[in-house]
C-alpha cells in the first residue's frame, strides 16, 4: 500500500477524508484540513457506532474531532494547538531548514542508541495511547451492550528520536545492515531537492548508518510489542471474532536508502507502508494481495465493514471485496502522493526565495513515475518496480519508455494543477504566518480551538 503523501499531517487527513491532499488543502505539516470535511469517522458515527480516537491524528488549527465521539488520549505535544500557536513557540525558528533538518538528525542519527530520558519523554505518549485502548477494549467487554464501536489506536513509534528500549535493541545489536541500494540516489536534476534538504545525511559512514538502522529495527519491535498486546486483548475479552482489525502507517523510513533518512520522497522506502487486515473466519489467514491501493481506500473500507454506507464523493474505494479474496475485476491498480510543502522543507533549489515546488506520483501496475513540476522545466522520474525494485535505473529520458512516460504523465496532472497548489499553499502559509505572529504578540490567554484545551473530553461520556 502506499500513504497518500510522504509527509505525517496530510497523509493522515487523506486517511480520514478518503480524499488526496490537494482536496483537502493539506500541504504539509501546518496545514489544517477544512472544518467541514466529512470523514469516515462522522460515517461511522451516523451510522450508530461509538467512535474513539486514542493517540495521535496531527490535527491542527480549531477542529479536533473531526467526527470522532471522543478523544481519551490526545496528541501529546500539539494538544489544543491553533494556528497562532506556532507564534507562542520559543524553539527552532520551523522555517529555517538547514540546522532544523539536515544538522540536528544527522546529529540524532551519529548518536543513536539505547534509551535517555528524552526518549522516555517523547514515548510516553504511546504507553498512554496503549494503556487507553486496553481499557476501552475491556470496558466494551464488560458492558456486553450491542451498539458497535470503533477505536483508532495511533502511536508515535516507530519515529526519531533515534533512541530505543535497551532491551529490545541488545537483541539487534551487530545486525544492522547496509541497504543495498544506499548509494543509487542519481545526481539529476529530479533530486536536487532531496540533496539540498538532506546535505550531510547522504555521506554518513557506514558504522553510523549501520547502527541507526539497529535502533530503527529495535523502534519497530517495540510498536509490534504494542500492537500484540492490543490482539491479546481482543482474544482474552473475547471480542477477536468479531472485530477487524487494521494496521497500517501514515508514511514510511527511508532508513538509509538511496542515502536518504526520513521521508519526504518518493522512494519506496518513505511512501510504501504496510497494511495489514485481520478479522478470524472472513479474511483468509496468511492472504496476500498484489493490488496496488493507499490510505485514501481504508475510509471507504471502513464504512463498507460497517454496513455504515458510501463516503460520497471520495477518491478511495473499498477493499473489502480484495481482503476476502475475490479480487474485483475493474480495480484500478493505482494510486496517487503528493507534496506541497512551502514551509517545513527548505526552499526551492534556485534559492531561499524560491517556493518549494510541488510534486507529485502516480504509481500505476509496475510503473511509478513522479514530477518535481518546477519552473521553467519540470522534472520526472520513472520506474519499472518488477525488474528494478531498488528503483536505481531511473528510465524517464529512455526513448524506448515514452510512451510509459508520457500515459503516466498525462494521468498524473488529471485534476492536479501544480501553479494552482503552489499559490494555494503559499496563500496558507502567509495566513498562518500572519497569525502566528498574531499569537506571539497578543498571547491570549485561552486559544479559540475546538475543543477548547481545558474541555473534559472523558466527562459523562463512557469510554467506548
């Protein structure tokens, strides 16, 4: 499967919205999807389930439910946060990509290693996104009512700090490998984006990245250690047979492929993720599937499970006919990321007054082709990901592959309009700017956002 955008905040939104990005107005990390956008969880709600999200959604500006009954668990370190927020931050200037990006993880990933105090601090949040679930999963056992319910269960893990449970990581410890296509990043103009943000994060020596991909490894554990404990409950309160399960991430690692870490790409390493759908009796055990979908389908999925009717006007579909094996013959076979990101990347390759361009994929059967859809030229990318899953030979100037090129092309800028989404993002970037400092001079005492930071969110409401 793939995420919908190599980049948290919008490639959750696209997950609850069934939507792509540039629908919902999601550019990056600061963005905040529209208020009035349906999501499968008001669906779900109509439809008469109970609805808890319990972790992290990275919702910003005033909306913070966003359908969902209840939110026992909230984000951790943007709860209550709006867009004048940003201007009452006192740490590094998010604008200012350099030292933000490329110097501090190159920094975090020299020094990965067993668990500090920072860690335990930023962590926490996920053994009270565990902790919350495992009580709400008991408590709908214990009520034996009938009214279906719907828990989304987010955590942090795997993520930087590059820091893991010492435990955990003494068993990886002397494993880590060398990706084999770390060194297959082309020089072209396609990735000069990706070079000037990454800088010194490209050339790290190989102990180093050797050992950032045993802690990466340890950090995965420790999610699946979750993820199990969450199964165990389901078995032991007897609620496994008739739930489905899902699991799936909002972006993928890099880990040192292609000499990137993080994500922002469109390598297979930061936009491919795993999903994962269990319900004991229904999908067969052990099943996979070849189809080619992204977060955009889970929405669709989930009211389709439901009986809890069509999100309207989507651009997902439901995968529930391909997870119990019938494999419907019109599916497409493929999907679309995105990124629009003028704030927390650096700027463009021409300099710093130069807007971070737009960029987009389309991964369609074996072929993934993406477009930095720069001024005066754009520049692409293409793939054959059967015979070159390392995505090493890049085959966009190839004659014999024009025609691959130019269908994907045309397919790709479908709806998409690049100097649309560059004015769009630029306009809500200065509009967050103008209220962050709004919000550092005027410094209010109770932020205007919904729900207000002081609300009960748990007061005479069950917790499921």
């Amino acid at each position: 499967a793939y995420c919908n955008s190599p980049l948290c905040s919008p490639s959750r939104q696209s997950f609850m919205a069934g939507l792509h990005c540039h629908e919902i107005d999601m550019w990056n990390n600061t963005a905040a999807m529209p208020p009035d956008t349906v999501t499968w969880a008001h669906m779900l709600s109509q439809g008469g389930y109970e609805t808890s999200l319990i972790g992290k959604m990275h919702f910003n500006g005033y909306q913070k439910m966003y359908g969902f009954d209840r939110r026992p668990v909230l984000e951790g370190s943007n709860d209550g946060q709006n867009f004048y927020s940003w201007g009452l931050r006192t740490s590094h200037d998010w604008r200012d990509p350099l030292p933000y990006t490329s110097g501090n993880m190159s920094d975090g990933l020299c020094n990965a290693g067993p668990d500090t105090p920072e860690r335990q601090n930023i962590f926490r949040k996920d053994m009270e996104v565990l902790e919350g679930t495992l009580a709400g999963l008991r408590d709908k056992a214990e009520r034996k009512d009938d009214r279906p319910w719907a828990i989304c269960a987010s955590f942090v893990l795997p993520h930087p700090p590059w820091k893991a449970r010492a435990d955990i990581l003494e068993t990886y410890l002397g494993k880590g490998d060398l990706p084999a296509n770390r060194a297959g990043l082309g020089r072209d103009t396609c990735d000069r984006y990706i070079q000037q943000y990454y800088g010194d994060l490209m050339n790290l020596p190989e102990d180093v990245i050797r050992k950032a991909r045993e802690v990466y490894f340890a950090l995965i554990t420790e999610f699946d250690e979750h993820a199990g404990k969450i199964l165990d409950c389901l078995a032991e309160t007897g609620l496994a047979e008739d739930t489905v399960v899902f699991y799936f991430s909002d972006h993928g690692e890099m880990a040192g492929e292609h000499g990137l870490w993080a994500k922002g790409c469109f390598y297979e390493g930061a936009v491919g993720i795993p999903l994962i759908a269990r319900l004991p009796g229904c999908i067969p055990s052990g099943s996979v599937s070849g189809a080619v979908c992204s977060l955009t389908d889970i929405g669709p999925t989930l009211t389709d499970v439901a009986g809890a009717g069509p999100m309207h006007a989507v651009d997902g579909r439901s995968l529930w006919p391909t997870m119990r094996g019938e494999h419907p013959p019109d599916w497409p076979d493929e999907t679309y990321s995105e990124l629009a990101d003028l704030s927390y990347w650096p700027r463009g390759a021409n300099g710093p007054d130069d807007p971070y361009c737009p960029y987009r994929m389309i991964r369609s059967g074996r072929w993934k082709l993406w477009v930095h859809a720069d001024v005066p030229a754009p520049a692409a990318a293409l793939f054959d990901l059967h015979t070159d899953p390392g995505e090493l030979h890049d085959l966009s100037a190839d004659p014999a592959f024009r025609d691959v090129h130019d269908r994907l092309l045309a397919k790709l800028y479908q709806g998409w309009d690049p100097a649309r989404v560059r004015a769009e993002a630029a306009r809500a970037t200065a509009n967050r700017d103008a209220l962050a400092a709004w919000g550092a001079a005027v410094k209010p005492p109770h932020p205007d956002c919904l729900p207000p930071p002081d609300a009960d969110l748990t007061a005479d409401v069950e917790l499921m």
